[in-house]
C-alpha cells in the first residue's frame, strides 16, 4: 500500500503543478502577454507527460493489488484501518486539486477565448490603426 499512497501523493503534487501554472496563465491572459500564456501551456503538457506516465504506475499497482477494477471508495474500504486513515485524506486532497485545476483551466480557456474574440473582432473590422498594432503584435508579448 505505500507504492500506492506513493502514486496518490504524486498525481496530487502534479496537479498542484498543473493549478500553479494555470494561475500564471490566467495573469498572462487577462494581460494579454501572448509569451507567457505560451510558456505556461508548454509547461502544462510537460506535466501532463508526468501524469500519463503516472498514470501507467497507478495502473500497474492497482493491477498488482488485484484493485484495478475498484473504485477509490472500495478500494478504502478493503483496506486496514491504520492505511485507510492515512491513505483518505490523500485522496480527499487529490480530489479537490483536480476540482481546482478544473475550475482555473475553464476560466484561462474562457479569458483566452475572449481575447480571441476580441482580436477576430478588430482584424475583422480592419481596425490597423497603430493602437491595434501595439496591442496585438510584438515580440511574442501581447495578444
């Protein structure tokens, strides 16, 4: 059971990772540094790898413990009360690390929409004054 709460413990800092950078993206958006936004996607993918292979180990742990077709409830309750004690909150943390992650990616996904919009909405209407060509071209910077 440790190589367990072991995964468990991982997938949860990665999703710790994974809120961070989506915090960072969020700032970036809402300023529209296009670089920035860039680099925290880059990064998310890389720790998303992490979680694929993480994923695998879970995967051949829970195999090895003959729980791979069990729920995370039924895996606490098949477990001894000393490692259901310890292993719970793991999962009540990691729990709320992937409801965080989800809420901050939908609101990252929503600000970028709208700069998109914006910005589709400008070269639409063929506004090439030199405002719209500071604030949506340049080294990378801005939307």
């Amino acid at each position: 059971m440790k190589e367990l709460k072991h995964v468990f413990e991982e997938f949860t800092h990665l999703f710790q990772e994974l809120t961070a950078m989506g915090k960072i993206k969020i700032l970036a958006a809402r300023n529209k540094r296009v670089g920035e936004v860039e680099y925290c996607i880059v990064r998310e993918q890389e720790i998303v790898m992490k979680l694929k292979s993480l994923e695998r180990e879970r995967t051949r742990v829970l195999d090895e413990l003959g729980l791979l077709e069990k729920s995370y409830s039924e895996i606490l309750e098949l477990m001894k009360p000393q490692e259901r004690e310890e292993i719970r909150p793991i999962f009540v943390q990691l729990s709320r690390e992937v409801q965080l992650f989800q809420a901050i990616q939908e609101n990252a996904y929503s600000i970028i929409q709208l700069n998109i919009q914006d910005m589709s909405q400008k070269l639409d209407n063929k506004h090439f004054d030199t405002q719209f060509l500071n604030e949506y071209t340049g080294a990378g910077v801005s939307w």
